[in-house]
C-alpha cells in the first residue's frame, strides 16, 4: 500500500517540476516581450511609469465584494487536492 503512495508522490512531484519549468519558460518570454517593449517605447514609457496619477480612478484598493470573493476563492482552492498543470 505505501508503494502506491510513493508512486503517486514521485507522479506529483515529476508534475510540479513540469509546471515550475513551465511556467518559468512563459516568466522568461515575458520578460523579454516587456524589454522590447520598453525598448521600443523609449522615453515615452518613463514619463508613464513615473507619473503619480491614477489611472482610471482605480486606487489599487478593492471593494467589500471582492474581498469576500477572494477569500471564497481562497476557501475553495484550500480544500482541493487537484494540481492544475498549465
């Protein structure tokens, strides 16, 4: 019985790796898209990322609703055993 437990773990683990690698191959590539886009924008980009107004009026802060959602959310993905593999 501890053999199938092991098995499974092995199974999790190779799973996990693939997904780390994966998702470190699309942090690489969006890093590099990020740079040419930088690049490409120049100057332009500096005076938008410097600026300290707020964009669409958005504060960053969410609402009571979204707050309950989120930790709904988190509740959920609490209880679950499922790996998603992206």
């Amino acid at each position: 019985m501890s053999g199938n437990r092991v098995e499974e773990l092995e199974e999790t683990v190779t799973e996990l790796q693939a997904t780390v690698a994966g998702l470190t191959d699309e942090l690489v590539e969006t890093k590099e898209r990020l740079h040419a886009v930088e690049d490409h924008l120049g100057s332009d980009l500096d005076d938008v990322v410097g600026s300290s107004d707020i964009v669409d009026g958005d504060t960053g802060t969410s609402t009571d609703a979204e707050a309950k959602e989120s930790e709904s959310n988190d509740e959920e993905s609490a209880g679950s055993d499922e790996i998603i593999v992206a």
